[in-house]
C-alpha cells in the first residue's frame, strides 16, 4: 500500500463513523486498466432492494463547467441525488454495462473504452436476522462536455453540482432516517451509509486522476 492509498484509508475512518468497517485491499486489474479493489462491512436493518441485485455500475460524470452531475428519482427522499447508473445483466462487462446504462438513462451513446474506470466497491452487508450478501459496485468517470443530458427511463432530472455541493449531499446521505419506511421497506439511513461512502470514495478517486 502506498503512503497516498494510507492517507485515503484514514480519512474513510475519520469522514465515515458509520458502523461500517473499512479495509482497503489489494489493486485488481479489470478489463480497461488498473482499477483499485475496496472492501466495507456494514449492519443495516433491512437490505434495500437495490443491494439484492448482487452487483451494479456507478458514473461519475462531470460537464464542461467542471460540476458533477447526478440524477434525481422519484423514489429518493428530498435532497437526495445518485450517480447515474443502474444494474448489469448476467456476463455483462463492466463497462459495456455503464455505456449501456449512461444511453438508457441520458441519452448520450459512448463506447465503452470512453470510461475511465475509478473503482470497484465490495460492500459485505449482514442485516438484523444475521442474513449476510454481497453487493459490488463498478464505479467510472466520464466527462460530458458539450454532452447534454437528457433525462430518460426513471431519471426524472438531473443536479449540476460544484464540489462544495456534492460534499453537502454526502453530509444529507448520512442525516437519512434510522426507522424502517413503511412504503419501501428499509431505512433510509441503511441506504445513505453505503452511497456516502461509494460517492466519497468516488470524488477521490476522481482527484487521483488529475
């Protein structure tokens, strides 16, 4: 481990005191280029839907301003916004899967090797009945410029965010409620204590790139 990768452990351990356990592990290689390999252990009362996929890709996108842009849905509590992305077909490739998913969801078609791979997050969950899954994240970056999204399937719009804001919506992400939503079915808390960390871990691998 580098001294870089050991100053960026740290700062999960201080930035996420949420009853997750944080190890970082060794850097894999996955289909575009070296692309580092993260491990988080959480408790969570009920699993969200969303994890029971088994697996997903995440973009991070920028415009040409340099703002981060994020979908709005629905189903997500006010304040709340996600990167674009969704779930992976079975045998599908990462990054096909994130082209794919970037098309369906903006309407902006790129090839696959247009990504440029961030990370890839195990997230090892147990709920309240000791159940225990696994749930991976295939995170990338794609920098839109002159790209203009436009909102598609269930994206109902998209947040242009500076940095000083992205970091504001990480902070909502860890103030959602602990209780069990009697419409979804899970806590939101739950779900906002792993996307904080998937966004966080996010912009930071995006500062690496520069």
């Amino acid at each position: 481990m580098t001294a870089k990768s050991l100053n960026f452990e740290v700062l999960f351990y201080q930035a996420e005191p949420l009853g997750g356990r944080l190890r970082l592990a060794e850097t894999v290689t996955i289909d575009l280029k070296p692309m580092k390999d993260y491990q988080i252990y959480l408790h969570m009362i009920e699993f969200p839907p969303i994890v029971k996929r088994g697996q997903h890709v995440l973009i991070l996108l920028q415009n040409a301003v340099g703002e981060f842009v994020l979908a709005n849905k629905d189903i997500y509590p006010k304040g709340i916004s996600r990167m674009v992305g969704g779930g992976m077909d079975a045998g599908e490739d990462p990054a096909v899967a994130a082209a794919r998913e970037l098309a369906e969801e903006t309407g902006i078609e790129i090839k696959p090797k247009a990504l440029t791979p961030l990370a890839r997050i195990a997230a090892h969950i147990t709920d309240a009945t000791d159940d225990q899954l696994t749930f991976v994240t295939h995170l990338f970056y794609y920098n839109l410029g002159e790209h203009l999204v436009q909102p598609q399937d269930d994206i109902k719009s998209v947040t242009n965010l500076t940095e000083e804001k992205y970091f504001e919506l990480l902070r909502r992400y860890e103030q959602l409620p602990r209780t069990i939503n009697d419409k979804h079915g899970f806590a939101w808390f739950d779900y906002g204590q792993l996307y904080s960390f998937i966004h966080r871990l996010a912009i930071n691998e995006f500062r690496h790139l520069k």
